[in-house]
C-alpha cells in the first residue's frame, strides 16, 4: 500500500501526469524503496492486525509523497515513517476486531 499510495499522489499533485520517467526516477531515488522495505516493516512499531498494516502503509505512501512534492526536505520519507510509527497505537485502537460472544 505504501507504493500504491505514493506513486497515485505522484500522478495526481506531481504535476507531470503519468510520465513513466518522472515515476521511476522517484520511486528509485533516495531511500524510498529502503524506507518502505526495512523500516516501515519493523516489528515492533509496525501494527499488528492486517487492516491497520494497509492503513500504515498507505498513511507513509501518503506523507512520503507529500514530503517529497511539497517540502524542502530532500529525504521525507524517514519523517513519514516516524511520523506514521507515532499515530501506530492509534492505528491498532482503530482496526483491532471486536471479540466475538463477549457481554458487556
């Protein structure tokens, strides 16, 4: 999720449309595709179930690319990751499944 997210907003706030050189130069520039493999992936800021994974990983494809269109930061995508490993207790409340016959 975090590549799908990352390159849709390249397409549509990039300025450049679906220029197939504009997105390989940014999804191989920098350490994006490190980011995303090794420390997106970490186990122990990374949430559990597998709804809040799709929603972290689209949450750093999101503020990776936002980083990288709109901010002076050349590498954003380590903000973005931090970012996203911050708001991850409030991924897990959001997406843990309800407990199936329990009473209140």
């Amino acid at each position: 999720s975090c590549f799908a997210v990352f390159t849709l907003l390249l397409v549509l706030f990039g300025n450049q449309g679906v220029d197939e050189i504009f997105l390989v130069r940014e999804l191989c520039s920098g350490g994006l595709m490190l980011s995303f493999w090794f420390m997106a992936t970490d186990y122990t800021t990374s949430p559990i179930t597998k709804r809040g994974q799709v929603l972290y990983g689209a949450l750093i494809g999101a503020l990776a690319a936002l980083f990288r269109l709109y901010g002076s930061a050349s590498e954003g995508v380590s903000y973005a990751v931090l970012l996203a490993n911050l708001l991850t207790p409030v991924i897990e409340k959001i997406t843990v499944p309800k407990a199936f016959g329990r009473r209140r």
